[in-house]
C-alpha cells in the first residue's frame, strides 16, 4: 500500500482524530472530561498502518482551542470529513481505517465514564460519526 501524504494532509488528520477526542471529552464536562482524553488518546495512539503512523508523529500546530464546544466542532467536525475524503482519495482502505480508529477512540472515550455515556457524549458521537460518513 503505497500512499502519500502533504504535511498539511497529515496535519488535517492530526487535527480530526485528536479533535474528535477533544469534543467528546468537552462533552463530558459534568463527568470526566480527563479520563476521556486520555482513554481516547490511548486508543489513537494503538492505531496501525500509514495512519497510525501519521497518528504518533509529534506535531506542532495542532490547534484545538475553542471559547465553546461550538467553536471546537467548526473546526474539527470538517477536518473529519476531509480526513476520510483525502484518503479515500488516495487508498479507501486507509480511509476504513481511519475511521474505525476515530471510532474506536471516541467509544474508549465514551466507555472512560462509569455506567453509560451522558445523553451529550452520545449526541457528540453522533455528529463525530456523521461528520466520518460525509466524505
């Protein structure tokens, strides 16, 4: 599998699936919101393949601030869609993968909270993966 990635591509997906973490940890704000970072951290930093790679380069310039959960889902829910988008592009089956990381993450982040994710964290997880399905 043969695929080729810009800086800026990389960074695109650096952004979508950390951001996807931090919007489903921002949701959380009445449970664990550090407990779901972290776990969804965990998860992307397990990711295989040239993602995976992408995944755990040390990057500068990932830019995941926001005054509002509002603020942070305008940048990361497009940065989603064009993750998969510019993969799909390039190897559909390093988009699948993509994915199935993000999702992957943002259920270890859901499962970091006792008993069932809150009514927000599973509204976040809906957006997070129809932003993935948009491409």
């Amino acid at each position: 599998m043969s695929i080729t990635l810009a800086d800026q591509d990389k960074h695109t997906l650096r952004t979508a699936a950390y951001g996807a973490v931090s919007l489903l940890a921002a949701a959380d704000a009445a449970g664990s919101p550090h407990k779901a970072a972290t776990h969804g951290s965990i998860a992307l930093a397990s990711a295989t393949g040239p993602v995976g790679h992408v995944l755990a380069e040390k990057s500068r310039g990932v830019q995941l601030n926001g005054k509002s959960v509002a603020e942070l889902a305008d940048h990361v829910l497009p940065a989603l869609t064009a993750a998969v988008s510019l993969l799909k592009k390039q190897e559909p089956a390093e988009a699948d993968n993509f994915r199935g990381t993000v999702i992957v993450a943002i259920e270890a982040a859901a499962r970091s909270r006792r008993g069932q994710p809150s009514p927000t964290m599973t509204e976040m997880s809906r957006k997070i993966t129809e932003a993935l399905d948009a491409a």
